[in-house]
C-alpha cells in the first residue's frame, strides 16, 4: 500500500509513524515548505484536557496518554505544571464549578480555588482583581521544537520518505478514488492520500469539489527576554477579559504572551501587528505587575485554522473513498498529535477510527448541521 501525506507537521509526521507501526511499507510526506513550519512550530507548547466538549475530553485524554507512553521511545520531554483559568466575575466561577462537574464525569480532576488557594499556585497573581480559579493540575507544556525533531528523526529512520518545499497543486480524480496528486516536483500516485496542511488542506481539496470550512486566523504571541523560572502554571489565562489573554514561560526562561484579537483572515504571514502589544499586556499586567518591567523581544505570527465549531476535520472526504482529512484543529494541533495519527491509521486501514467519538468530527458534520461546541480555544 502507498500512502500520501500532505502535510509534514505534528500531523502528518504522527500518522505516517502510526501507518508504518501497523506495516504499511510505502509512506511519503510532502510539504510546501520545510518540516513543522505551518503552525506546529509556532503554538506555545501546551497541552491539557480540560475542554468544554466530551469529544474533546476523550481525545485529548487519549492523546496525553499516548505523548507519555512515547516519552522514552522518542526522548520526548513534557512537564505537568497545570493551567490556571482566572475568573474576575462572581458569575465565571460559577460557571467553572459547572465546568468542573463535567470534567469529572471523564476523570478530568480539575477544581476550583480560591483566592488564598489562587495566590498558593501564583504567588506573583493580583489577587485584588481575582475572585477565584478553575486550576487543571494534568496539564502542562513541552518543548516544541525538541520534541518535534525528536518525532522527525524517528518517522524518518523508519522508511518514511520526506519531501519538504515540494507544494501539492491538485489532485487527480477518478470516478469515487483520487488515484494521483500533480506537484510542484511532479506527478505522485498513491492509494490513499491524507491531507494534514491546516488552512492550506482547504485549497487543495477544492482541487476535487469540497468544501472545506477552514479559516486561517492569526495570532500574533509576543516573547519576552529569558528570565529565571517565575510562573509556576503551564499557563495562566484571564478568562473574563475578550480574548482571554494568557501567559507560558518556556523551557528557555522567555514568557510568552498572547491574546485572541480582531484581525484579517487568511492575512500574510508577515503582516505586522505591533498595536498589538498594549492590547496583550495590559490586561497581563494587571494580572502579574512584575510584567510592567518585562522587555519583548520579539513576536511572530502564526494562524489558527479554525473551523465553524473549533473542532478538528477528521476522517474520509466524501465522495472519495481514499482521500482523508486531518486538519481545523483551532489552535490544539500539537497536543492531538498523537491521537490524530492513530485516528487517521484506523481510517485508511480499518475503515473507521479506533475510537467511536471521533466519528462526530467528520466533514459531513458541517452539511448535516450536527456541530460540536467548544467555548475554550485557548492554547
């Protein structure tokens, strides 16, 4: 069997792994640019389960189950740290008590703090503007880059060929089968083809007729100069202000800051958007006055391709019985990696996927009107 896959980021690289644990001898990733430069390489590394979706739930707790059982396989380094979702408003806790209710009917042991259990977790935290927290103590953050190239070096010693700056213009069809792509380096067939590529994944199943409802919008993280370790949480986020502005501190010492804020769909990946630091750092200040001291370094941009509901496209593209999509992840890409290429393996080769919930995150959802809400898209 020869498979394709577009798309050489924390996607496509983990379903290649989990196609060629399950014998496919034959797997080819193609990219357009090099290894992880779509959004993989520019998310801030964490991860968590605590969603707002059962789909979500028991994705994501498969998926951190799977990157711990790898961690001595690939050397990958992950660090539970917990998140810390501040509520300023009697009325949001109220809402995170709910939220907890649900997260323990999945074994998800978030709870609820309060202030003097709050300045316990973040010392630094104004607890004068905080009325409480909702705190996951099973999430954390990783070393992006390390644990990727990690990933890459293991896909690539076991057979798997990879193409990077090698960009897939069209696919060939044939009746119900996609039997070829025309790329920039040529024609490649295949027997089944996996399209991994965020927003990019739209254009080019457009190639074939489908309607792919993903928007790349962008995100703009500001980085500060390394500093000793300061925050305790893998990440803490201001819940009650637009946007839900929220702060990491990485493996390197540098804070990472950032912000969810109105901006062009689908805009260049060089677009500035330096009126974007006072709308990200003022509200953090209030939070944590020592940022009023910080020196930014840097930013860069990035895109989340969101879908309608901020849930992941999984599965077979409709009419085509051998053409797969993964991609929509909204900005959790990274922390599904490992659950999307078992997902995607079971797919191709089983003809459904290992877990049955997943089943709800298919294309037809969005002609069929059965959306899956999700609330938190955070990173």
């Amino acid at each position: 069997m020869k498979v394709l896959i577009v798309g050489a980021g924390i996607s496509g690289l983990f379903i290649a792994y989990e196609l060629v644990q399950r014998g496919v001898k034959d797997v080819t990733v193609i990219d357009s640019s090099y290894p992880g430069s779509g959004a993989t390489l520019r998310n801030l590394g964490c991860f968590r389960t605590s969603f707002t979706s059962p789909e979500h739930v028991v994705l994501l707790k498969e998926s951190l189950r799977e990157w711990f059982a790898l961690k001595d396989e690939f050397g990958f380094k992950l660090e539970r740290r917990g998140y810390l979702w501040v509520a300023r408003k009697p009325e949001t806790l109220e809402g995170f008590k709910k939220l907890v209710d649900f997260h323990h009917q999945y074994d998800v042991p978030t709870r609820i703090l309060d202030v003097e259990e709050v300045k316990r977790v973040e010392p630094r935290l104004n607890t004068k503007l905080v009325v409480g927290a909702m705190f996951d103590p099973t999430a954390g953050r990783m070393p992006i880059i390390e644990n990727f190239v990690n990933l890459y070096i293991k896909v690539k010693k076991l057979g798997v060929k990879v193409v990077p700056y090698t960009k897939v213009i069209k696919f060939i069809p044939r009746g119900d089968r996609v039997v070829a792509a025309e790329t920039s380096g040529g024609t490649v067939e295949f027997d089944a083809a996996v399209v991994a590529a965020g927003g990019d994944s739209r254009d080019l199943i457009a190639t074939v007729g489908v309607d792919v409802p993903i928007v790349d919008v962008p995100r703009h993280p500001y980085v500060t100069e390394p500093y000793a370790e300061t925050l305790r949480p893998a990440l803490i986020i201001d819940w009650d202000t637009p946007g839900s502005p929220h702060i990491t501190q990485n493996e390197h010492g540098s804070m990472i800051l950032a912000r969810d804020l109105e901006d062009t769909p689908r805009a260049s990946i060089y677009s500035q958007r330096i009126d974007a630091v006072p709308h990200i750092l003022k509200p953090l200040r209030e939070l944590l006055p020592f940022l009023s001291s910080v020196n930014i370094l840097r930013y860069w941009m990035g895109y989340y391709d969101m879908t309608p509901d901020h849930h992941p496209i999984y599965g077979p593209v409709t009419p085509y019985e051998n053409l797969f999509i993964a991609a929509g992840f909204s900005g959790h890409g990274m922390m599904m990696g490992p659950v999307t290429g078992k997902l995607i393996a079971s797919w191709i080769l089983d003809g459904r996927p290992y877990i049955d919930i997943a089943k709800n995150l298919t294309l037809e959802r969005f002609k069929t009107g059965r959306l899956v809400k999700e609330l938190a898209v955070i990173g």
